[in-house]
C-alpha cells in the first residue's frame, strides 16, 4: 500500500495546497521567462503562506519573508531542470518515509532540503532549517 505513493502520477499524490504551490512556483518562473526550479518551489511555500511547511518552518522561528529574504541574499538560481525533478522525486520520498500517500507541502519543503544543491536549501540551512531540524519540525506539526 505505502508502494503507491513511488508509483502513482506525481498529480495524483499532490494535496490542493501542494497543487497551489506548483502552479505559483510556474508563475514565478514563467515571469522570469524560465523552467520551475527549486528555488521558485519554496518561494511559492512562502507566498501560499499556509500549510504544514509553513508551520513547520514557524516552529524553528523562520516566517515566509526571511524566505524570500533569504533567497535573494542567495543569488539566482541556475537553469537545470534535473534539479526540480530531484526535488519533486525527493518529495515523493519523503511521503513514503512518513508512511503519507499524498504528497503535501511539507514534503515538497523536505525536498527541497534534501537536493541541497541550490539557492533554497542554502537558505533555508542558513535560517535553521536543515533536513533534522525540519523533518523534526514536520513530525511535530503533523502531531499538533
């Protein structure tokens, strides 16, 4: 049963807020006339500002605008396409690893984090979200 989640259609996992940030994370990038990366991903956890990631990353005392703060302190992210695909089978991971058949925002954060490869991930260790700190954050928002 736990199998489903790595092998069902990546829009068949997503919850409606999962679903809003990729369609805000294809804003973001389309009005910089470019694919979606990772970094527009958590920008969009940001601009959503609800759901588990959110208050996940408010229990390690990070708010939606230290994201974008930090995010462009971090300079602009590299067109690699491989990346956000890293991110989204990451996420997909995480779903799996927390026994979830959906894939939520809070996975999509944890994502983020374990492809650790750009911008965002940068980010969010220098606000204190590493994969730790967070996935702990995550289990304790989900229990609340």
């Amino acid at each position: 049963m736990r199998g489903r989640v790595l092998r069902r259609s990546l829009d068949r996992l997503l919850t409606d807020r999962a679903g809003k940030v990729l369609a805000l994370a294809g804003q973001e990038a389309a009005a910089r006339e470019r694919s979606v990366t990772p970094e527009d991903l958590l920008l969009a956890i940001a601009r959503l500002d609800q759901g588990v990631a959110v208050l996940s990353l408010e229990r390690l005392g990070i708010r939606p605008r230290d994201i974008r703060h930090s995010i462009h302190a971090h300079g602009t992210p590299a067109q690699d396409d491989a990346r956000t695909a890293d991110v989204l089978r990451l996420s997909r991971l995480s779903a799996f690893e927390f026994g979830h058949r959906y894939i939520g925002t809070e996975h999509i954060l944890l994502g983020i984090i374990r492809e650790g490869r750009g911008a965002a991930a940068r980010a969010l260790a220098g606000l204190g979200a590493g994969l730790p700190a967070a996935r702990d954050a995550v289990k304790a928002t989900l229990l609340a």
